[in-house]
C-alpha cells in the first residue's frame, strides 16, 4: 500500500501523516508527503475564522514563486521530523499549482490519500472554501481526513 498525504503545517496534517504512518506500518506500506506550492495566495493573521470578506481580504497575500518554495520546503522538513520521531521513512515532494488539482493529480499513483481537517466553522468554510473537502470531492482514490 502507497499512502500519500498531504502537509500544509497544520497540526491537523501532523495528525494526517502519524495517521498514516500507524496505517503504513501495518499495511507494510510506503508513504509520501507533499505540499503544494500555490504561489499566488495563502492566509495568513491567525486561527481565528475569518468574519467577513473584509477579514479575508486583510488575510489574503500575495506570494514570490521563491518565498512559497522556501515555505513549502520548511514545510516538508517539519513533516520529515515527526516522520524520524515515529521511526517513519517518509519521501518528500513538493507539487506546484492550486492543492486541491496538484494533491488530487498526484494522487492517482497511490493507494489512499490522507488529509488534515482544521476544523473550521461551516460558515468559514463557505467564505473560504475547504481544501480538505475540495480534495475528497475531486480525488479517485480514497480519501482519509483527520483533524
């Protein structure tokens, strides 16, 4: 069994990726995590929910190509330490364009898809959409969220 999971930084994708790590393990599997690089916009300014579209818009950067690398690849470089700290071998990639389509894309190799849920408010959600939700919606394989 492939997994692949899928790291944005979030404790809840932490979560996704011991998740999968305790599947893997018994599974006699292999994993592999990814982070997308979308350089075009990512949140920032808290974990509060977002109020309004104002809010969003005081949120809402816009990023350098290089910046994004370098902030995915720290990414990846956290994932690999709680991967060494559960004694996981875990392969690294670092996917380019919008993560719903470049996670979903990637993962028509592997088996099973694993995902962390930040456990936003349903309102926040329609403000901002959900990308865990986006992926298990597009996804042709199977989807496990974790929060």
């Amino acid at each position: 069994m492939h997994c692949l999971v899928a790291i944005d930084g979030s404790d809840a994708s932490k979560n996704a990726l011991v998740h999968a790590i305790d599947v893997a393990d018994a599974m006699g599997g292999s994993i592999t995590a990814v982070h997308s690089v979308d350089p075009s916009v990512f949140e920032e300014g808290g974990t509060e929910p977002i109020s309004g579209l104002g809010d969003a818009d005081n949120r809402l950067v816009i990023e350098r190509l290089d910046d994004a690398e370098a902030r995915g690849l720290d990414v990846l470089e956290n994932a690999e330490r709680v991967a060494d700290e559960h004694g996981a071998d875990v392969e690294m990639e670092l996917l380019y364009g919008n993560p719903v389509e470049a996670i979903t894309d990637y993962a028509e190799e592997f088996d099973a898809l694993f995902v962390g849920h930040r456990g936003r408010s349903e309102r926040t959600d329609l403000l901002i959409g959900s990308v865990a939700k986006s992926i298990v919606e597009r996804a042709t394989v199977p989807v496990t969220v974790v929060r």
